[in-house]
C-alpha cells in the first residue's frame, strides 16, 4: 500500500481569469468541500498516511489546511510558481518524498475507486 502522495497546488489558475475570486484552483468548491479537500479525504481513506501539498500561488489557503488534517497533510512552497511549471514544483520534493507514490493535481476530481 502507498503511504505517502504529492498534490501539485502551486499554480495561478489564470485561464479562470476572475470566476476563482483570486483562489487557487483547487480551493474552488462544488458542493460543500473544495477540490483538494475531497481529494485528501479520499486519499486518507485509502490509507495514505502522509500528504505533501506543494503550494506556490496564495499558498495561505492549503496552510489552512494543515488545521483540519494536522495528522496527515504537510505543504511545501515553489517560491518559484510564477515561472515554473508542475514538474518544477514536483522536483520540490525530490528530499522529502519516498517512492512509491501517489502524484495527484489539486484542482482536478477523482473518482474514489481511481
């Protein structure tokens, strides 16, 4: 069983342009959770024991995060989210993170059976 997921979280979401009131994507909600929100509860409920969410973009929303899963959910910043990419933001990790794991996108749904 896997223990440990990445969740990429530090872009600016800007093809949204305003519809994200300046949240990152996967803040945004669609119904009573946001996206990463599900995703972390899923995940947990698989089993993952650790969680890395790599912030980058009003990294604050994620830290707040950490509040409501301390036992499972750590963020790390891309400083660089502005001229970087996902696998900058990936490469983040590469001292923190022990293969195998999960590789998830914050702002994209997941069934819980995938």
């Amino acid at each position: 069983m896997t223990k440990e997921a990445v969740i990429l979280a530090a872009g600016q979401g800007l093809r949204l342009g305003t519809h994200a009131d300046n949240k990152p994507k996967g803040c945004l909600k669609l119904g009573d959770l946001s996206i990463i929100e599900e995703s972390v509860e899923k995940l947990i409920n698989i089993g993952v024991e650790t969680i890395w969410v790599v912030t980058g973009f009003q990294s604050q929303y994620f830290d707040q995060l950490v509040d409501r899963f301390p036992d499972h959910l750590k963020t790390v910043r891309n400083k660089s989210y502005k001229i970087s990419g996902s696998m900058y933001s990936l490469a983040q990790m590469s001292e923190l993170i022990n293969p195998p794991f999960l590789l998830l996108e914050s702002d994209i749904i997941y069934e819980f059976r995938a």
